[in-house]
C-alpha cells in the first residue's frame, strides 16, 4: 500500500523507479482482487492505507462533515460491489477518488440546501471563521480558506486533486469525468475567481 | 508554451510542467515581478489547501460503518422478512379450533352438495363460512392475547391485515377445493362459473364482517352479514303470493338486490373499500366499541 499512501507528486513520480511504481500497482490490483472476492479486511486495509486521502477529497467537496463520513461510507459501499472493476490502467487512489468524486456530487444534488450554484455561492457572505480558528491561524490564513469555500465544488475539486492529491491533469480529468481542458478552465478560473476575492479583500 | 501566462504559473506551481518547461518558467520567473506574485499566491494556496486537507483524520470507524451497510438486507428483503414474521406470530395466535371446524363444515358442504346433486350449496355455504371465520379473528372477545398485542409496537392495522390474509387465504382454498370436489357432478367447464358464483360474494361477506365485528362485535357482524346475504334467497311474491299486490316494489328490489350479489367485480372491489376501512378503523381504538367491551 506504500504506493498510494505517499504523496508522489507527478513529477516527483517520474523520478521513482518504475520497478517501484509496478511493484505498487502489483499490490494494489492484489489488494483489490481480495476485496472482489468479499475479503472484510482488504477493505479494512484499504480503508487504513486511503481514508485519509477519502475523506480529505469528500470532505473538500462537501465541506460538510457528516456529508463526508456518508460520502466516504457510501464510497466503500461502492468500492466492495465494483472492486473487480479495478484492472490497474492507472493509480488506485485516482480510481478511489473517481468514486468518492461521482458520490459526492450526488449527494450534494440529494441536499439542494447545500448544492448551490457557483452564481449563488458567489453571492454568498464569505464563511466567518470560527474564534478558534483565528487564534490558530493568521488573517491571511483564514481569507484564502474563505475564499476556498466560495468556490463550487467542481473547482475545489480541481484544486484539491492538482495540490494536495497530486494528480496530474490527466488523472484530475479522469477523476472527474471531463476532459483535460475542462479541469485546466477550471484551474483558471478558480485562480481569477480567488484572486479576485483576495484582492478585493486586501484593498479593504 | 508562454512562461508569461498567469496559466503557465499555476500549472508550475501544481508541478504539472515537464523538467524542461518547468526550467524554462524558473528562469522567466528570476526577472518577473508580476509572474513571482503569481506565484507567491499559488504557493500559499497550495499551503492552505494541503495543510487542511492533512489536518482532518478521517472517522475510524467508517470501514466497519460500511461493512454493516454491506450486510444490511435491502429494504425489499427487510420487508418481505418482516411480513413473514408478522404472519407467523400472527398464525398461532388465530383461534386453533377455527382451523378444523371449518375445514370439517367444509367436508360436509361438499357431501351434501354431492349427494343432493345440487352446487347451490357450495355457492351458498362457502361465503357464509367465510364471513363467520373472519368475524372472529380479532379483537378481546377472540384474542387472549389481544391486549398483548396492543401493547406490541407493530401496528393493530398490520396485524389484522396479517390475520385477514391468512384466514382468507384458508378461505380460498378450503372453496377452491370443494369446488374441485364438486366436478363429481358438473361437467369441467362450469368450474369457473361456480368459482366465480362463491368468490364475489365470499369476499364481500367477509369483509362487512371483518368491519363489523371491529365496530360491533362477532356475534352481531355473524348476525347482520347472514341476514344480508339470507335476504337475497327470499322470495316474498311465493311465499305471500296470494295477498301479494303492495309487494311489488320489494319484489323489485329483492330483484337488484341478488344481480348486485351475481356481480363479482363490484362486489371484489367493494371488499377491498371495506377491507381498507376496517384496517383504518383498527388504529382507532377509541372508535372501535368492540375492543373496548371485552
């Protein structure tokens, strides 16, 4: 599980050796194969190796705790019917996060109070942070996640995936069902929209 | 590729540029003011990002979470098992006398008719004894367990409707086999007008005293459904022929009367209004004088 546990950047990744990276994959397709055969602890261990990275997408996504727990809990779900699906085309994580990406966005279609429209998130006061929040991190800090949670989903997704998951943006694509001009749009956006905001909220 | 192109920053900042182009943007980037602000912002973004997307523990138990919604029967399953269940507890709890004696009613229906050569028995008799079993399926008067089940938290509305299933369904077949019985003496092709001359009025009967031993008790639904159904046999024009003029118009009715018991289709979807009545009528205790006699 080593494979999918680290951050391996894009290009960082090119500079692992590629016995490593095929070793991983090795894995990963052995690690599915047993949840496709109905094997309670591969999916245990899955869950130990990859629900940090799970969560962290889910919880982007929906920006919603008990959302995230649902999504990544309806994710497995989907993971223990659909594992023989697996055959190691790419990374399992960006196949994982396809998932968790697909679950997401339905749940958030199921709860029209929280899916709103980028037009309407816009429109929205930007999210005050918590008292504890500010003590722990500085102003700068809080803006840019302020500014983050005014994104759509769809943008921090593309975000979330580029940064923190380091896909590269074929996979991002892959995850999120679109083609790679999309996710690079939304890269592009999401840098005007925030800079945008962030600027605006200096010159105050 | 532009190393000038906000664009090209983000995409280097992502680490998503190859070795040379990300030299190519690293070189632009040492005279660039606006390009190193670009950046800057792209740098404390992907901080941000990171630092809380790494702060948040995923819920520990979310695995076995998910491995209980695996085991979890669908909800289709959950119902058809819960139904079986409720028309097991329900079948003991049916009086077991019931069982025999209209099993052995059934029995000598079926040697009268035989040896009277005469199916009029059958389509007479079969929705009687029906009536009478459903009469006494629920309710103190029938149920030692009746306050029991009160107190259960399924429903008094389920558990009469299991009740009625399985002594309709006992019902059906007990006629269904003395029609069979009956071939003795009718030729093949008149089973289905026999069946169809039981099974309108069975269901009727049974559900006016299904609905009204509820309201009014047993022996009175008993009462009230065979003198309804007695009544369409009368011929009052026979019987008081002779000083018979002013019975013209009850002659008329009693004439509408028994075509309404000839119709099976009015008379099944009439049953199922009654039916769907007396189930409301069970969650009502208060309206339901009966339950309230004991």
């Amino acid at each position: 599980m080593a494979g999918t546990l680290k951050k391996t950047h894009p290009r960082q990744g090119a500079q692992e050796s590629a016995a490593e990276n095929m070793n991983d994959l090795q894995h990963d397709i052995a690690l599915m194969q047993r949840i496709a055969d109905k094997d309670e602890s591969a999916l245990q261990s899955l869950y130990a190796a990859c629900g940090q990275r799970i969560y962290a997408y889910a919880l982007r996504l929906t920006n919603d705790p008990a959302l995230a727990e649902d999504v990544v809990q309806d994710t497995l779900v989907a993971i223990w019917r659909s594992a023989k699906k697996f055959r190691g085309d790419g990374r399992l994580i960006a196949w994982l996060l396809g998932i968790v990406h697909h679950t997401a966005l339905k749940a958030l279609r199921r709860k029209p109070a929280l899916s709103l429209s980028p037009e309407m998130e816009n429109t929205l006061p930007a999210h005050d942070p918590l008292p504890e929040e500010t003590l722990e991190a500085n102003e700068q800090t809080c803006l840019v996640r302020s500014a983050l949670n005014q994104l759509s989903a769809e943008h921090r997704a593309v975000l979330e995936l580029v940064f923190y998951q380091g896909m590269s943006l074929n996979e991002a694509a892959a995850v999120c069902n679109c083609p790679v001009g999309t996710v690079k749009s939304r890269l592009s956006y999401a840098r005007k929209h925030l800079r945008g905001l962030l600027s605006r909220t200096e010159e105050i | 590729m532009n190393v000038h192109d906000p664009d090209t920053i983000a995409l280097y900042a992502a680490g998503q540029l190859t070795a040379d182009e990300a030299a190519a943007v690293e070189s632009h980037l040492t005279d660039c003011a606006d390009c190193q602000d670009e950046l800057a912002f792209w740098r404390e973004l992907g901080a941000e990002i990171n630092t809380s997307s790494a702060a948040l523990p995923p819920p520990p138990d979310l695995a076995e979470r998910a491995l209980k919604q695996i085991h979890a029967p669908s909800p289709l399953q959950r119902a058809w098992r819960q139904s079986a269940a409720l028309l097991r507890s329900q079948f003991v709890l049916v009086r077991r006398e019931m069982w025999a004696a209209a099993a052995a009613f059934m029995v000598l229906v079926v040697i009268m008719a035989l040896l009277s050569d005469h199916t009029g028995f059958l389509t007479g008799l079969a929705p009687m004894l029906a009536a009478a079993t459903l009469a006494a399926i629920y309710g103190p008067q029938n149920d030692p367990a009746s306050e029991l089940a009160l107190a259960t938290p399924t429903s008094p509305w389920k558990i009469l409707l299991a009740r009625l299933s399985i002594v309709s369904a006992y019902n059906l077949v007990l006629s269904l086999a003395a029609s069979l019985a009956l071939l003795a003496i009718i030729p093949a092709d008149l089973l289905g007008s026999i069946v169809l001359a039981w099974l309108g009025p069975l269901a009727f009967l049974s559900a006016l005293a299904l609905l009204l031993s509820l309201w009014i008790g047993t022996a009175n639904a008993i009462t009230i459904c065979y003198a309804a159904w007695l009544l369409h046999y009368i011929q009052p024009s026979e019987i008081f022929g002779a000083w018979a003029p002013s019975l013209q118009v009850w002659d008329a009715f009693l004439t509408v009367y028994r075509q309404f018991w000839e119709s099976p289709i009015l008379l099944l979807g009439l049953s199922a209004a009654v039916v769907a009545l007396a189930l409301v009528s069970s969650n009502f205790p208060e309206q339901v004088i009966n339950q309230r006699r004991a």
